[in-house]
C-alpha cells in the first residue's frame, strides 16, 4: 500500500523559508514523478512543482520559480519542497502527489498525501 507523508509546514513572516517533505513508501517509484500542489481555501487545487524520482527533470509553476527549490533523495524515499523568499499568497495546504507521468493537472497523480499547511503572514 502507498503512502506518502508530509511533514514540514508551519506559521512563517514573509520573506522567510520552510522545507517540506514527504516521505513515500509502499512501492519503488522508479519511473514516477512526485509533485507538489498546493490549495488554498476556496481555491483549486494548483500545481506547485514536480520532479522524477529517478533522473534530474523537474518542473516548476510560474508564480514559484526562482523562489521554490524541489529535490528528492532516493535512498531515503523522500521528497522536499525547499520554500524561500515566501509570500502571503502562498498560504495553503500543500500536498505531495505521485504518479507515472508529469502534469499540473492533479487528476494525473495516483497517490496523495493528507497535506501539511503553510501560512505566511505579512
């Protein structure tokens, strides 16, 4: 049985960092790509970053490139979503998703963690 695990979020000022991680188990994920969503209340469900579990292509939403670093390490089945220079806009319950190819459509992901929040205060 798959599943992934988030840990990581929390309260922040803006301007300020927070690493998120989700830790997968269940399976081997060769071939799969992890993402990140993100939804805020009365909001959809948006893409946030994504990587392959194995090689180095990732993929990233315009509003958090150059701020949002996504990695991953093998050995540890785990994922992170590295958060800098964050802003109130993006508050929101993040999610880790996996599934067999990339998309920012969330409906392409196969599994999916319980979420953690991030708030960013101004």
């Amino acid at each position: 049985q798959v599943q992934l695990v988030e840990s990581g979020g929390g309260l922040v000022q803006a301007g300020g960092s927070l690493r998120l991680s989700c830790a997968a188990s269940g399976r081997t994920f060769n071939g799969y790509w992890m993402a990140w969503f993100r939804q805020a209340p009365g909001k959809e469900r948006q893409f946030v970053a994504a990587i392959r579990w194995s090689g180095s292509s990732t993929a990233y939403a315009e509003s958090v490139k150059g701020r949002f670093t996504i990695s991953r390490d093998n050995a540890k089945n785990t994922g992170y979503l590295q958060m800098n220079s964050l802003k109130p806009e993006d508050t929101a319950l993040y999610y880790c998703a996996t599934g067999l190819k990339m998309s920012v459509d969330y409906s392409a992901y196969d599994y999916w963690g319980q979420g953690t929040q991030v708030t960013v205060s101004s």
